[in-house]
C-alpha cells in the first residue's frame, strides 16, 4: 500500500481524525486518544474535530 504523502508539505493544511489515521498508521480508537489527551492539537468547530498541519508535525518532532 502506498501512501499519499511523500513529505509534511503534502499533507492538507487541516485534517479530520479520520485523515489522520493513515498518517500516523494507527486506529480509530488511538487517534481520538491523541487528540482527546491534547497530544495532538486540534481545533473544535462545534461538535467537528480539525487538526491543523502545524501540530501534527509539531507532535511528530516532539516524538523524537
């Protein structure tokens, strides 16, 4: 399977959690717990959850 994004400018400059999922390789459940936990920073539009680019890749350089 390959992915779609070769490099972070590729990514959308917002994401759902549902595009997060194979970004990050993980499941459902685990992306919700990042975000939820405040891990990974998001942006609330009445019930919708949006991530911006900017904190998945600061959570990913945070990771190392």
């Amino acid at each position: 399977m390959e992915t779609k994004y070769h490099s972070y400018d590729d990514l959308p400059t917002v994401m759902t959690v549902e595009d997060l999922m194979p970004i990050l390789h993980i499941g459902r459940n685990s992306a919700y717990a990042l975000v939820h936990s405040g891990k990974i920073k998001c942006v609330r539009i009445g019930k919708q959850i949006r991530i911006p680019r900017d904190a998945l890749i600061a959570f990913l350089e945070d990771t190392h």
